[in-house]
C-alpha cells in the first residue's frame, strides 16, 4: 500500500491520456481549420506551432488536476465522486485552453467552434476518466481483498462497537483489535481482540500498527465523550466518531461506509482544491516576498549589527505539522543569552528586547525571515501559530484539544495574533488558543485573505506589540 506508486499510477494515465487527447485534437483541428489557411499537410501542420503545444499542454492538465486535489489522497477514492470531479475539473480545463489557444482559429464557420469544444471535452474527459476508474477499481478490489489495508482500533467493546467492526471489515479494513473504557460494560466483542484499557493506549499503538481511531463507546454528546476524546489528539491520528441523533453536523466532514456515518473530528473544512490553491500560493509568495525584499533585509542586518552584539538571525525550535518539530527563523530582537534562565514568553515592555528590536516587533518585521520556513514547507502564511514544546506541555494539561492545531501546518500570522496579540503567560495563550481554533473550525482561503488584510493594518499601523 504504497501512497507514491498510486499517485504515480494516475498522474501517468492522465499525462498519457493528455498527450493523446491533444494530438486526436489537433488531426480534428487540421480538417476543420489548418486545411482552409494555407496547410498543405497534417504532418506540416503537426510539425508547425502546434508541436510546442503538444509539449506543453500535458503539463497544463496535470497542473489542473494537481488544483483540484485530486491526487491528494490516491486511497479510497469513490467511483461517484471521481466521475464527477474528474467531468467538473475537464471542463474547466477545457474552457482554459479553449480560450487560450483555440478561440484565435480562424474556422470556416462559426459552428466549428462548438464541435471543436465539443470534441476536445469528449476526448479529454473519456480518455481521462477510463483509466482513472481501472485504476481505482483495482485499488478497491486489492481493499476488499486486504491486500491493501487501513488497521482501525476501535475504542469500545459493546453492541455499538461490534457493528462498526463488522461494516469496516466487509470495508476492507483490518480491526486492529477494541480499547475497554467503562469495565461495567458487558463486552460484545470477542475477548481475543480485546487489547486493553484506555489506559494501556499509548503503548498499544506505539506497539501495534494503527492507522486510524474509531470511538463507539458512548452517547456523542456525552461529556465522558470529551474526557475519552481530548487525550487522543496527541497520537496525531485521524479519529472517526459514530454520528448520532445527538451529534450537530453543520460543519462537521461525515464519511459514510457501508451506510455507517463516521465523522472525523480531526479534519478541517478546507477542500482539497483548497489546500492545493493555499499550498501552492505560500510558494509563490514567499518567493516573491524574500526576492522583493533582499534590499531591505540587507539594511535590517547591518541596523542588528550595529544595534547590539550576536547573531543576526534567531533560531529556535518550534513544533510544527503533525506535532514534528522544526527550526523557525526570525531577526533577532533581544540582547544575546536572553534566556539564560530558561523559556520565557516575550511582555511588552521587555526590558531583554534592544531598541532596535523594538521597531521591528512594532511592525512585525522580525518575523520576515519566516518565509524562507514557508518555502521549506514548515510553515504556512496564515495558519495557528507555533509553539515551543516547553509551553505546549502546559497548554495541554488544561486545554487537550490544543493538539488538534497540529494537522494544520502553523502561520507567520494567525486570527490569534491579530485578534489577541501576544501573550505573555501561559493563561494568556489558552485565551488565544481560542481563536486559533475557531480558526481551524472555520478554515477557508476568504479567512486566510481576512487574516492577511487585518495582519496588513497591524503592520501598517505599527501596532505588532
């Protein structure tokens, strides 16, 4: 069950289908249009300007189809949604190229435009699609067979339990074995499978392979629900939950196998086309922002030279995506050896920040460098801010769901700090720890431009501090 090779399975298929697609277009175009103006061959037209297209529009579809998301997750696709993303995703490419490329042909009449867009759409979306359900089928068919295999342990052990095994079973799943929550309860399960206590977890997934947690124990909206829930965060695994009449699902992603509603209450809203548009567009930012800017960090570091002594540029280690941890950049604000005497969280008078720095934590300037962490893949622009683990073992004893941040990759900017600020003590960043996860609740591209349009008044108007 390699993630790769699949990915690679379609990617290959569309590339060929793309490059076929465009040269049977291309013999239409010919008979429609190259004849009437001057083309003495198919093969003199292929050879002409229309050769370079035959290069290059392959990578054009592989690029959409990257937009769309569709290769983010290359297991467990559905047959329903693949027809359709696959028939939305052709037509907007289609009407890209048509308009790009096409609409400058010079047809005999004005139809020919419709039987050009016509066949191009069939062409592309026929040839497209077959593979992918080849593909997709032989992925479903090794599913059900086991030979490719998501291993759930699943938390309970009564009636509610036993049915969500047996559907993920006949799914194709592997049941890695169920967790006992309450003793009281009389178990429905076979005793074989029985791995433990919610105690014994951490050592039960460290020692077994666990993909996924699914809790059926009791009433969703139970609050033993939340004591059991909160803890699970910090294994950094997708935690699928029984939807029940007691459960609200306004904005909350439901999964649905073999009729059993699972909601996974790791997972944010953002689409896959989203987190594509917003990955791809920290990459374009960020280059331009470090190129743009080279001038003015040059005088940034000869004003921290001359400012006081030590290194320019501040590093520490910050916990990042999926709880990994990373080195963040930023241009040094404080006096060299600030915290000789351990972790300390920055106050607004701090009397360890040099005057220089001053300025530069007013307007949000020391935290530039951080895009060179956005083009490594560290961070994001706009996303919850990291922390040191030092604090994080802190914020979790009183707020556990602060783990949850951990499947976003974290902001140089965030709705905490541009509604909250900066927070001086661990208190202070549960309270910002609010936003961050109304924030992640609420993920959308138009809240990362609001994010970034508010992050832009507070730098302009000096108020970082």
């Amino acid at each position: 069950m390699n993630k790769k090779n699949q990915i690679a399975k379609y990617v290959l298929s569309d590339l060929i289908a793309s490059f076929v697609v465009w040269l049977l277009f291309n013999v239409i175009r010919y008979d429609e249009i190259a004849f009437y103006i001057g083309y003495a061959s198919l093969k003199s037209y292929l050879l002409s300007d229309v050769l370079a297209g035959q290069l290059i529009v392959p990578f054009f579809w592989l690029f959409i189809h990257y937009l769309s998301g569709y290769y983010n997750k290359p297991f467990g696709k559905s047959r329903i949604s693949e027809f359709f993303t696959t028939f939305i995703t052709v037509g907007v490419g289609v009407i890209l190229l048509f308009f790009i490329m096409i609409l400058n042909d010079l047809p005999r009449s004005f139809h020919v435009y419709y039987q050009l867009f016509f066949s191009l759409f069939g062409l592309q979306f026929i040839l497209t699609y077959i593979p992918r359900l080849i593909i997709t089928q032989n992925g479903i068919y090794k599913t059900k067979k086991r030979e490719w295999s998501q291993h759930v342990l699943i938390i309970g052990v009564g009636d509610k339990a036993k049915d969500i095994a047996d559907n993920l079973y006949n799914s194709g799943y592997t049941i890695s074995g169920f967790i006992v929550v309450d003793e009281r309860i009389q178990a429905a399960v076979d005793s074989t499978q029985v791995l433990g206590t919610i105690h014994d977890l951490t050592n039960i997934i460290t020692s077994r392979r666990v993909d996924e947690l699914v809790i059926a124990a009791v009433s969703i909206g139970s609050e033993k629900l939340v004591n059991i829930l909160y803890p699970l965060y910090r294994y950094k695994l997708p935690i699928k939950i029984l939807a029940d009449k007691s459960f609200v699902l306004s904005k909350i992603k439901i999964k649905t196998i073999l009729g059993v509603p699972l909601v996974d209450v790791t997972d944010n809203n953002l689409s896959e086309t989203e987190k594509n548009i917003k990955f791809l567009s920290d990459k374009i930012i960020s280059v331009s922002v470090l190129l743009l800017l080279s001038p003015l960090f040059v005088y940034i570091i000869r004003r921290i030279k001359k400012d006081s002594s030590g290194p320019v540029f501040f590093r520490q280690e910050r916990i990042g995506y999926m709880g990994r941890p990373f080195v963040m950049y930023k241009f040094r604000t404080m006096y060299e050896d600030s915290e000789n005497d351990g972790p300390l969280l920055a106050s607004e008078n701090d009397s360890r920040v040099t005057p220089f720095g001053r300025i530069m934590r007013k307007y949000r300037i020391d935290e530039l460098p951080q895009f060179w962490n956005v083009l490594k893949g560290d961070m994001s622009l706009i996303g919850p801010r990291p922390e040191r683990k030092y604090f994080i073992d802190q914020i979790v004893k009183k707020a556990p769901y602060y783990y949850l941040l951990h499947n976003v990759r974290p902001g140089i900017t965030s709705l905490g700090m541009v509604k909250y600020g900066y927070a001086v003590n661990v208190d202070e960043m549960i309270e910002r720890l609010e936003y961050d996860m109304l924030y992640y609740d609420n993920m959308s591209l138009i809240m990362d431009i609001t994010i970034l349009t508010y992050t832009i008044k507070t730098v302009i108007t000096g108020k970082g501090i």
